[in-house]
C-alpha cells in the first residue's frame, strides 16, 4: 500500500485504489490561482478502470455516490472555475452541483437546486467555465454537494479532468434585511483573508461574527460595535478546506460558507 493525502474537505477513490498503490485524485502544481489544483485521472486497477472521482463532502467509494456534501445556506446562480479535460475513450466526465434542505416535516431531505453540465471535446490548457445553478423552490438550502468526475459509466485509463479556482456566484445574504444593510464577505474562496463589510442599521447593538470549521470548532471570533463595519479575517494559518461564518445580532443568527483554497 501507498500513502496519499484527500484534499481538504472531499471525498475520493484513493481510500480504495490505494490497495494497489493507484491514485486518481492528486494534487498538482502550479495552480492557475494558488500553489496547486485538483487532478483527476481514470485509471487501470486489477479489478477495473477507476473513475477519477471527487466529492465536496463525503464519498462511497464501492458504490461510487456521495454520502454528503458540506453546510451550505444561500441561492448561488452558477458555480464557476477552471478546468482541463480529456478522454482516452468516449466516456465524457461531468460536474454536478446538487442543493438540499431538510424537511422537517417528512423527514425527509430535499433536492431544491441543482446545475450540472456533461464535458465535450477537449480542454488542453486552462479554459475558464460556469455551469448554470437552478432552483425549484423559494427556499435557501442547508446543504450543498459537487460531484466531478473525469470519465462518465464507462471509464477508460488515462481520462482526466483537472480543476481550480472554484467558487460560487453568491445571492447577497439576508441578513442585511434584519440588521446589516450593504453586508458583503470577499473575496470568496481566499487564500489571504476575508473581508467582512457593511453597516449596522442599529449601531447600540453590537454584531458577532463567528467562525466555525466542518468539525464545528470555533477558529474565529469578535464581537463588532459600529454603524460601519469592517472586518478582516485572517485566514493565511487555516487549513485549507470550507468553513461557516455566523453573524448574530439581536437574536437573528445568519449563517454565510465560506472556503479556504
């Protein structure tokens, strides 16, 4: 057995091609926005081709199908990035992006956006991409899942899909109908910091700004009492991967992803 190393808050197929020293999800330099980018490649093992798969969350690697995705609440219009892709057969990959909400009710969870695209032809040199985000309902999500894939059902060796620079084209958030009035976090992801801005509609009233990993842990906290707010977070020290940013005030809590690349 080899060793390998998952990028930071996805699933992939290494727990199980690592058996027979095979990876299909490596990272690779440099990056077209950072230090590295994602690279997913088909490859041969003794019991098949091995989709190169990666999942935003959780991944069944026997049955090849997301377990779960990561915390997400607001309406995005497309998921954008960078991307190479090529196919040694006629099996093409796909991104896909995937929105879901609780049903308290039924307990039950539901499908209430989604975006997806099939590749086609080649990309050979970093070709920027946006797929198109749709949703059924009025509702904001809880929970988001992206699925990438370098080949499709059939997967033939050497197929890839590499990908950077990933981020969300995000709705404005809510909260500043409550609170906060021209509320804005950028850029988002980041590699540096993230910059919290906007103004307190009700200035004797002081805004919390809390930020949590996916295990929950609180890496960031401080409390903010003005009618202009601006609040540099440093994230320089921080794993890469997704994090929660809560902003409380006057017990009205939103919550705002965020990603660290």
């Amino acid at each position: 057995m080899g060793s390998y190393s998952n990028p930071t808050g996805w699933g992939t197929m290494n727990n199980l091609t690592t058996l027979a020293s095979v990876y299909t999800a490596e990272k690779a330099t440099p990056g077209t926005a950072g230090a590295s980018y994602l690279k997913l490649t088909s490859k041969t093992t003794s019991a098949g081709v091995a989709n190169g798969i990666a999942v935003s969350g959780k991944l069944d690697s026997m049955t090849q199908q997301p377990i779960s995705g990561f915390p997400f609440n607001n309406r995005p219009t497309k998921l954008t990035g960078k991307w190479q892709h090529m196919i040694a057969g006629s099996s093409q990959g796909s991104i896909t992006i995937t929105f879901s909400k609780w049903n308290t009710s039924m307990n039950t969870r539901d499908v209430i956006g989604t975006g997806s695209v099939t590749l086609s032809g080649m990309a050979m040199s970093w070709a920027a991409f946006n797929i198109p985000i749709t949703f059924s309902t009025s509702d904001f999500p809880d929970s988001c899942i992206i699925v990438m894939k370098a080949s499709g059902a059939a997967p033939t060796d050497q197929d890839y899909l590499w990908v950077d620079d990933l981020a969300f084209d995000v709705a404005p958030l809510a909260l500043h109908d409550i609170v906060l009035s021209n509320l804005s976090v950028s850029p988002n992801p980041s590699n540096s910091n993230w910059v919290i801005s906007g103004i307190n509609k009700f200035t004797d009233k002081s805004v919390k700004f809390t930020l949590v990993n996916t295990a929950g842990q609180v890496v960031f906290m401080q409390g903010v009492k003005s009618d202009n707010i601006y609040l540099p977070i440093d994230n320089s020290n921080l794993p890469v991967g997704n994090y929660l940013l809560q902003i409380s005030c006057d017990g009205t809590t939103q919550t705002v992803s965020l990603s660290k690349y």
